[in-house]
C-alpha cells in the first residue's frame, strides 16, 4: 500500500519519491526548474537552528525549501516507514 506525505513530514537522513507538486503554475515551474519534479528523488539532509528552512539533496545539489513550501510537495517515503 502507498502512503503519501508532504515533503515535511520526512525525517533527516531519509529518502523519496515526489508524487506531485501542489503549487500554482508560476511556482511549480521554480519546482520544476531545481529538479523537484514526479519521480524525482529527494533526500533530507538537514534543518537550519530553528528548523525552517530544510536542507534537501535533490540531484546532487543541495536545496534549502521552508516549511510551507515543503508542505506543498507530495511524496512517498522510500522506505515505507513512518516515523
């Protein structure tokens, strides 16, 4: 069974899979311009001292995305564990 979480909610050191981006057109394009597009992998790498924003391994570039942005990108965990 497939789970689907927003980008947020995935632990540091962990891995996934986008699913969809939820953003109007305009910044979807941005998503898509760092290669955060479907199926593209994302690894959590770590968050700033007050834990926004995140640090993302996306296609060997390291990417900061605040929180509510994260929360618009839907993925699944590679994993398949909720922590």
């Amino acid at each position: 069974m497939n789970e689907f979480e927003t980008l947020d909610k995935i632990n540091i050191n962990e891995e996934c899979i986008v699913i969809d981006i939820l953003f109007d057109n305009k910044f979807s394009q941005r998503m898509n311009d760092i290669g955060i597009i479907e199926n593209s992998k994302i690894k959590v790498l770590f968050k700033s001292i007050f834990n926004d924003p995140t640090a993302y391994l996306i296609k060997d570039s390291i990417i900061a995305i605040r929180n509510n942005d994260a929360k618009k990108i839907l993925v699944r965990r590679l994993n398949n564990e909720k922590k």
